[in-house]
C-alpha cells in the first residue's frame, strides 16, 4: 500500500529568526521567510551570482586563491556561502586543467559535454531549511536549488546528499553541477553531519547559513550545540580548554541510520518549492510526472542507495552513485573473485571495522621499501612498527620487514594491492585516523564530556600543544571546514599523551599507537592486543557502535529501480570488497534475476580525486569524477527515453604518466554500451566475479 506524504511524513521547516536578519544582507534577490515555515529564499541572477559557483565561475573555481571576506572577523552570510562553495567544490574534483577541469569537468562544459569558454555561472532559486520530522526538529539542513532552465514538461529532480561529512554545498561539485546543466531541481541535505561545530570555550555555534553566535542566543537556530548542561560544560572547559564538539561526532544520535530518510525528506521538500515556484493553473508536480535520480558520491552516495532501499512511496526513479559508502549486511552465500585470484569470503566488513583496522596498521605499512615511491607518503612511521611489534601484533625483527609485514596484514585483510600506492597520501592527509575517531564517536553515540580513547578536538600549536583556534579562523568555519578533524585549523588531540595533550601525531613516536588500539577494540568489542573483554565503559562504548552498525546495514534491495555504482579499483578509503563489490553481490542474492544494479569499476581511480592535483597522483590517477558524470548520463537518458544501460563491466584506463601531460579523452574511454566478455562483471554460482 502507498501511503501518502501528509500521512507518512509530518515535515515543516523553520528558519532562524537571527539567519533572516543576517540574510537581508545577501546579494542579489535578498534571502526571504516563507510566511508560515520559514523556508530562507534566496534568487541569484547568474551575472553577478549564480547557484553553482558562487559568482566565481570556472576561473574562480579553479583559482588557488580562496575568495575573500571584507570583514573576516564578521563574514556576511552571503561570503560565508562563496567560501563553502569555493572549497567543497575544490575537495571533490581536481581543479586543475592537466587533471581534466575545464576540458572533460567544470561549469564551463555543457551538459552534452561541450567545452565552452562561458564561466558557467547558473541562474536560479535557492532555498534552505532546517528539516523537521514527525513534530520533532532535526539537525539536518536541506537545500533546493532550481535553475531558470527548469522545464515543467521535462521535470527532474537529482538527490544530493553531502559527500563525507561536508555541509549542505557537499556535493555541489557532483550531482549538484550535473543536475542543475540539465535544468534539473536539486535537492541537498547535510544528513545531519556538516559544520555544525560548536566553540565549547566560548559557547559559540553555527546558524543555518555559517554565522557564529553564542549558544543561548542560537537556542533551536543553532546548527548544533552540544547536548550537555552548562555546568558540564563548565568543568569540561576547566579540564581541557579550547576543545570543539562537532554535530556528527558529538549529536549522540547516530545521523547515518537516518541519512535514507534525509533523502527521501529533501526529495519532499523539492516537489514542495517546485510547488510553491511553479505549480498552479492545472500544474502539478508529484512523482508521477517528475523524474527523480538518486545521486551523489561517497556518504552521499550511501545515502541514496540507502534511500532507495527505503522507498515505500516510490519516489526514485533511478539511481547513479559514485564511490557510495555502504555497509551491506553480510551473506556467506557468495564469494568475490577477482581475474584468476583466490575466491575472497570475508566481505562486506562495515567502515568501522576496515577503517579502524587500517587505522593501526598503515602508518607502519606506509614504510615498507614496496611503498617507498608512494605519492604524498610524507609520515611513515617505523616507530609504529616497533610498537606494533612490541605489542606481539607483528613478529618481523626489522624495520622494513616489520613494514612489509604490516602492508601483507592490510592486503590479506581484504584491502586490494591496487589500493597500497594510494593508501600512504591518505595517511599523510589524517584520512583514516580522522573517520576512525569521528565514526567511533557518532556509532557510539558519545558525548563530547567522554573524550572516546582520550581523543578531543581543538586547535594546536607549532609545539603540538592545543590553543584556542583564531578568531578568524572560527568566524568562517562553515565557509573552510569539511566537518571531520583535522579541519580548518582543528586537529585531533591526544589528551592521554605523556606529560601533556598534544595533537595526535606528534604526541608519541609511534603517531598515537594507543589511541588507534583503543578505537580498534571499541570496534571489535575485545580488546585488539590480548583479546580479552574490554573494561565496563568500553563494553558498553563497544554494544553501542555494535547496535549503531546494525542500524546502518544495507538490505541489498533495490526494489529493481535502475541502478548504477561507479568506484574507483584504487579507492583506499572505501575499498571495494568491503563495499561496492560486497553490494553488487548482495544485491544479486537478494533480487536474483531481477538485480537492476549495473556496476562500473574504474582501473587507475581512487576516491579523492583532488588528490589527483598531487605530484604523483597526477600521473598515476585518473578522474573517477568523469564515470560519475557518464553514469548520470546514461540513468536519465534510460529513464527518459528508455536507452538500454550497459552491461556492468570493468573500464581500463590509461594514467597521464611521467610528467602527467594534460589528460585527453585517451586515457579516460567510455562506459561501453557492448563490453566484451574479457571486461564484463558478472555474478554466477555465488560469485561476483571481477575481471583484471
């Protein structure tokens, strides 16, 4: 049975009395309340301002120069919005010509991929608000955007769930860039992550547009406060000053067992302003004559893949996503395979397990001699390896057979060896030890009083030792930050290290070996080292990440909605038997036959593609963004005019090489409509099976 939206959903929005005053500074058509739900509205002319860039174009995008505030201390809400567009656009693609900006990517190429010398700004209504849900306020933002292409005879609306833990302009790079070239409505939600960060020092929070106020002035307009008392608060500060909560770490809630809601809700709140813009006169638009993708990269990925199995009001269409982040629930009933390699049975491991897990062994393995040309391999740590070694987790007695040996515990984990070259830069970036200590976190439901494995997050300085983050710094936090420390000048402490906190990596020689045991443990539910059962605390801290995990499992149930997955074969964050191999194969045991998931895997890609600027990487890498963009392609073209989707395949590239000379259409071929067999990705006799 279809149950109806007002029967399924009670939603309304509301708007910060304070944001609305701050707005009538925007430019443009200035932000306005929605008289009786406080939708914020803003129109932006596409000359001086647009939905996509910000006004900066495909020159500033690409620019190294970060757009500016005239008062950096009291940045208008409009500068605020510019910065978070310069930078999360930045963070999810390569902004540089040689990586393929502004030839195969940008807001200068059309949507039929034509190269054009416009800057692409992009004409539109954009409107924000924080989601409710069943009478109760959420910290979730959403957003819609409608371009003036909008065409009611040719509806659409593409989902944009932030990629990792960004705020509501997370995936404008991505689902938002393809969507609006289309004339598409966008529909974008925080999902409960973002820069909600909250100055516990100074008792100081986020509105809805990035503005920083105290606390008790926010109240319910605060993007995120810290759910404890003042007095808590209080002696926090006296114990360790100048720390930060931030909304998905600290919200206690767990925001990824509801990130398929936050999508089906902004899809809602999408046909709402098209409603409210355009409807009328006999014109409606519902999902009967609207096309709806489901998109997005990363968690935002995730997020969509989640919301279609969540669907009882068969809302989606379709479905492309890159790289998603998925956590399938593990069957035994199928092995993957890849070229003539051994059948590989322990899949579909959850984030907190692989990640925690890389997280203690890969600042030894980034020293093995086999990784010594890695790209961006800046800290490999032998101390790591002696420690490890001390702590009877590995037994080679030398340095780089120690290293060697942890690298061979990480591939045999189920981490692909395509993955080693790649897996050392993220080290570097804090990549794994920062989604280690903020999943572990948000999985078990911690208060930010707990200081989970005595980690906290906050400023340092040059001597490791924390401080209070610049006054600058913090004023433009939801213009800078990506939600998850190390960010914008935030970093993780060690509040256990020796004599004193310091910032994590510096605080011991071995880069804070304990702390990563502590989050391992946590996720294993014993302690990692000895096995034994951990303490009273960290059981209870481990039951709840458990009981978290299960609520974020994916059921593998499309409900054969048209579906495509694009991941990259080098892709260390989210290695691909843990997730989008795992759930191709799943899928496939739960749907059968009847499995409409069509997935692409990409040679030669990894997940970060701004990574792919980095001397290294620009000559071994490719733009997996440029799959994401096809992938759409081909799910609006089957969905509206029916065109066949190609056969599920494996798509070799051809990295730029020495000297990364400027990528061409060469090394980048098309999905194939007709793979050949050699290239086809198939599930048969309980194997997913994965071509070299």
């Amino acid at each position: 049975m279809v149950v109806s939206k007002a029967a399924r959903f009670s939603i309304r929005f509301f708007a910060t009395a304070s944001a609305l005053a701050l707005a009538a500074t925007m430019t443009n058509t200035p932000a306005a309340a929605d008289a009786d739900e406080g939708v914020l509205h803003t129109h932006y002319d596409g000359v001086t301002n647009d939905l996509l860039t910000a006004g900066l174009g495909k020159t500033g995008l690409g620019s190294a120069t970060q757009p500016g505030f005239a008062d950096p201390l009291h940045p208008t809400a409009e500068e605020l919005r510019r910065s978070a567009i310069y930078n999360n656009y930045r963070a999810l693609v390569d902004p540089t010509p040689g990586g393929g900006y502004g030839l195969l990517y940008g807001p200068n190429v059309t949507a039929n991929g034509t190269v054009t010398s416009s800057e692409g700004l992009i004409a539109g209504d954009e409107y924000i608000a924080f989601e409710k849900h069943a009478g109760e306020r959420s910290r979730v933002t959403m957003m819609v955007q409608i371009p003036d292409s909008f065409s009611p005879s040719a509806a659409c609306i593409i989902t944009a769930p932030s990629s990792g833990s960004r705020g509501v302009y997370g995936a404008i790079a991505t689902a938002g860039e393809w969507g609006l070239k289309h004339g598409c409505a966008v529909a974008y939600t925080d999902k409960g992550t973002g820069t909600g960060a909250d100055d516990l020092q100074n008792n100081t929070v986020d509105l809805i547009q990035g503005q920083r106020v105290d606390a008790a002035q926010a109240g319910d307009d605060s993007n995120f406060t810290a759910p404890i008392s003042d007095q808590a608060r209080a002696a926090f500060n006296t114990a360790t000053p100048n720390r930060f909560a931030f909304k998905q770490a600290h919200s206690q809630q767990n925001p990824e067992s509801e990130w398929g809601q936050n999508v089906l809700r902004s899809i809602k709140f999408a046909f709402k302003m098209l409603n409210e813009k355009l409807g009328g006169h006999g014109v409606h638009f519902d999902k009967h004559n609207t096309i709806v993708i489901a998109s997005s990269v990363s968690n935002g990925g995730g997020a969509s893949a989640r919301a279609v199995e969540q669907d009882e009001e068969h809302l989606i269409d379709g479905v492309a996503v890159g790289e998603p982040n998925v956590n399938p629930k593990f069957t035994s009933k199928f092995t993957i395979v890849q070229g003539n390699g051994t059948p590989f049975a322990a899949h579909s491991k959850p984030l907190i397990d692989y990640t925690t897990f890389i997280n203690v062994f890969q600042g030894c393995a980034s020293a093995a001699s086999a990784n010594a040309g890695a790209p961006f391999n800046l800290v490999p740590s032998p101390a790591r390896c002696a420690s490890l070694h001390a702590k009877g987790l590995l037994t080679s007695t030398t340095p780089d057979g120690q290293a060697t040996e942890a690298q061979a515990i990480l591939n045999n984990f189920g981490i692909q060896v395509e993955q080693n070259i790649v897996a050392p830069g993220y080290w570097t970036g804090n990549v794994h030890q920062a989604i280690a200590v903020t999943y572990a976190n948000s999985y078990g439901r911690a208060s930010v009083l707990d200081n989970l494995c005595n980690y906290s997050f906050g400023a340092t300085d040059t001597s490791a030792n924390p401080v209070a983050l610049s006054a600058t710094s913090e004023a433009v936090l939801f213009g800078t930050s990506n939600g998850i420390p190390p960010t914008s000048g935030i970093n993780l402490i060690n509040n256990a290290a020796p004599s004193s906190p310091k910032e994590s990596r510096a605080s011991t020689p071995d880069q804070n070996l304990d702390g990563a045991l502590c989050l391992r443990s946590l996720a294993l539910g014993r302690d990692a080292v000895t096995g034994a059962p951990l303490a009273p605390t960290a059981a209870r801290q481990a039951e709840e990440i458990r009981e978290s995990v299960e609520d974020i499992e994916a059921s593998g149930n499309l409900h054969r909605i048209p579906s495509i997955f694009v991941a990259g074969r080098n892709d260390a964050i989210l290695p691909l038997n843990f997730a989008s191999r795992a759930y191709f194969g799943l899928n496939n045991i739960v749907e059968g036959s009847q499995s409409p998931l069509h997935y692409y895997e990409v040679t030669n890609a990894q997940h970060l593609d701004s990574f792919n600027q980095l001397p290294g990487y620009n000559a071994l890498l490719i733009p997996l963004h440029r799959y994401f963009i096809q992938a759409m392609d081909l799910m609006y073209d089957h969905l509206r005019n029916g065109r066949p989707l190609p056969l599920s395949q494996v798509v070799h590239t051809t990295p730029r090489g020495p000297g990364a000379p400027t990528i061409t259409a060469a090394n980048v071929p098309a999905i194939a409509d007709s793979p050949a067999a050699s290239v086809q990705i198939t599930f048969a006799g309980g194997q997913v099976r994965i071509p070299d």
